[in-house]
C-alpha cells in the first residue's frame, strides 16, 4: 500500500509541476499576444495565470500537505511580491527592469493585482479540487 501510495503522490506531483508550466505557457502568451485577446482577457489574464501558477508551485512541493496549506501560501506570497514592489531602490528597480525581473517581482503596486491574484488562486483551487486532487 505505501508502494501504491508513494506512486500515487509522484503522479499527483508531476500533475502540478506540468500544470504549472502550462500556466506559464498560458501566461507569457497572454502577455505576447495580448493584442490578439479580449480587452479584459488581456488585461487580467496574466495576473491570474502568474497566481495560479505559484498555487500549483505550492501544491507540487507539498504535494502531501493539505490544498490549504497551498491556497495560504500562494496569497501570502502573490501578495507579498506585489507589496514588494512599493520598495523602490535602484538595485531592485533594476532588477525589474529585465524581462525575467519583470516577469517575477512586476513593477509597481496596484491593488486591483492583488484581487486578480486572490481570483487565480480561487480559480487554481477549484481547477485543483475537480481535476487534480482526487484525495484530499
């Protein structure tokens, strides 16, 4: 059984860190083809999938751990990063000045990111509870 179980878990974790990587790829498009999308596609997307894809970040490294424990984590640190940007020194302006920078700490604080992040979240945690997580 704990054989079964440990498989079970290495499936379940594999199953977050690709549905992680799928929001990135969702992600970057969203912002690449923005132009492309609905005005409030393109103007919320990004923010969402940046959310959901720290969620399933959560959920891959405590795979174990209760969708809570993830869900509490993934606000915290969504809303840490975004609190983070009312920090304006210059070394850390520049390092939001790089794509990869940009793309992780984004570059100024709005508040209307951090309902978008609570929305992924939710999003990613019912996405998880009915396709994902069959146990918990």
């Amino acid at each position: 059984m704990n054989q079964l179980n440990g498989k079970y878990k290495g499936n379940e974790r594999i199953n977050y860190m690709v549905t992680a990587l799928f929001m990135v790829a969702l992600g970057l498009f969203s912002r690449r083809f923005s132009n492309l999308l609905p005005d409030i596609i393109s103007e919320h997307a990004g923010d969402m999938l940046w959310a959901m894809m720290v969620y399933f970040g959560f959920r891959f490294l405590f795979v174990e751990k209760k969708i809570l424990l993830a869900m509490i984590g993934s606000i915290l640190f969504s809303f840490g990063i975004e609190c983070s940007q009312l920090y304006q020194a210059d070394w850390i302006n520049e390092l939001r000045n790089t794509t990869l920078g940009a793309l992780i700490l984004g570059r100024g604080f709005l508040f209307v990111d951090l309902v978008r992040y609570l929305s992924g979240i939710v999003l990613a945690l019912m996405v998880d509870k009915l396709l994902i997580c069959r146990k918990k």
